[in-house]
C-alpha cells in the first residue's frame, strides 16, 4: 500500500483554522504532517501598532470581530487543548513564511502539498517549490471573482446569491494561480457574515482534504468561471464606513449566539 499524500497546511491560529486544521486531521486519504500558524502583524508595528492600524482602516467593530475570532477564540481553544487535529503533528508559528528558517522546517515535512486556508502571507517561490506535487490554496469565492482578504463581507456588501469556493495553484500573485476546482454555493437569506464564512470554511477544508487525497492528476478538474471574468476584482478589509453601511442595511457581522455554538462544536 503507497504512503499517503503528505500535507503541510498553513493557517490562521483562530476558530475557522481549528475547523481547517480537525478537518484536514481527520481526513483518512492524507497525511497531516504540519501546520503553520501565521504570526504576521504590519510590518514593523508591534502589537499596539497592528491593533491601532486596523481600527484606523476598518472602525472598532470590524477589528474586534476578528480578534474574537482570532485571539479570543483561539486562546480558549488551546487553553482546553483544543483543536484536537494539532496533536501528532508539527507545529510552527510563523512571522515569515518565506524565511529560511520555515523553508528549512517545510523541507524536512517531506510534504507532496503545502496547502494554505484562511492564511494572511504572501507564499513565495522558494516555499512552493517544497512539496512534490503541489502548493495550493483554497479561496471561499468563485474566482476571479472577489479575490482579496474577506470576500465573505464583499459577497454580503453586494447582494449576492451566488458564492462558491476555488482550490487554485499558489502563483505569483493573491488568488491569481490557475484553478484546479470550483464548487457553486448559494448565499441564505438574513445570514451573517460569521455564519457565511462558517459554512464556507467547513466545506472548503473538506473539498481541499477529498481533492488531496486523490492521485495527483487524476482529480476532476472543474472551472465554473472563465479567466477573463468581468467580477475580476480585488478589494482589501472593508474600511470603517463600509462596515457601518454593512450593519445600516441590517446585516450582521456575527449573532449573538453563533461564537459559542461554533466554539463549543470544536473538538
């Protein structure tokens, strides 16, 4: 019986990466053997200076949505030694994902994919150049359409009642790689940011785990949208006004009871 495929994921340290990360562990046709959390704030701003940048960009709300999804969310988790998919496996924070230092613990991984999800660094050519098959990452929109950080609050911001979700080659740019596989998904009615990224994030870290462990080149190959798209677009984090438009219209970043319901289902 041949090994299987071997999978270094990089993620965010967070609750939708303890769903990514319990997902991909309990995946029975591949192998995680790593997960990179990333650590990267602004450059060269510390702490204080990340926090105060994104509330400058995006208004206190948008902000404080995230760390309770982030710092909140995975400091309980790890205090309850929670996300169970990170127990026999390597793990690494990561400042840089492109320094020597990554490279060199990557290569020692022996991964056939380096897959990132819900992960905040540009990967460069000397990382994806590691694993012996591919570097991949998985993007909750149909591409080329809403590329970009949170194409959740865009897909919302817009009415939209179509999303989907793309597994795409890791190129040179953001969400740019040639695509691999796409999957339609519609958009419910009255959903909140927080629960369209949660349906999002579950079903992209299962078709990410089912399409890596299939042989390399014999996945089904499906692409909903042709290259040249007219929605081919890139917007950043929305700023403060877009966020207060987005609450305005009466969308909700999160309901009162869906971080706890998400956080308790983790095991």
């Amino acid at each position: 019986m041949s090994e299987l495929p071997r999978v270094a994921l990089l993620t965010s340290p967070s609750l939708f990466g303890a769903i990514i990360i319990n997902e991909l562990a309990a995946e029975s046709g591949i192998q995680l053997v790593g997960v990179g959390l990333t650590a990267r704030m602004y450059k060269g701003k510390g702490l204080v200076g990340t926090v105060r940048t994104l509330v400058q960009r995006t208004g206190w709300r948008y902000t404080a949505y995230n760390a309770l999804l982030a710092n909140v969310a995975w400091t309980r988790l790890r205090l309850s030694g929670r996300p169970a998919g990170l127990r026999n496996v390597s793990v690494r924070h990561l400042r840089d994902v492109n320094s020597a230092k990554t490279i060199a613990w990557l290569k020692e991984l022996r991964p056939d994919y380096v897959a990132s999800y819900y992960f905040n660094q540009w990967i460069g050519p000397e990382v994806r150049a590691v694993p012996n098959q591919a570097c991949v990452n998985l993007h909750p929109s149909l591409l080329p359409a809403l590329r970009g950080p949170d194409p959740i609050f865009r897909t919302l911001e817009r009415n939209l009642e179509l999303t989907g979700l793309t597994l795409h080659l890791v190129d040179e740019g953001f969400d740019t790689g040639q695509i691999l596989y796409q999957e339609e998904r519609p958009v419910p009615p009255g959903i909140s940011q927080f629960g369209l990224y949660r349906q999002q994030v579950e079903d992209g870290a299962k078709l990410l785990a089912r399409w890596m462990s299939q042989p390399y080149g014999a996945q089904e190959v499906v692409r909903l949208t042709p290259a040249d798209a007219a929605l081919d677009d890139y917007r950043t984090f929305p700023t403060a006004e877009e966020v207060a438009e987005f609450e305005r219209s009466g969308k909700l970043l999160i309901g009162p009871r869906e971080f706890r319901d998400a956080l308790r289902a983790i095991r």
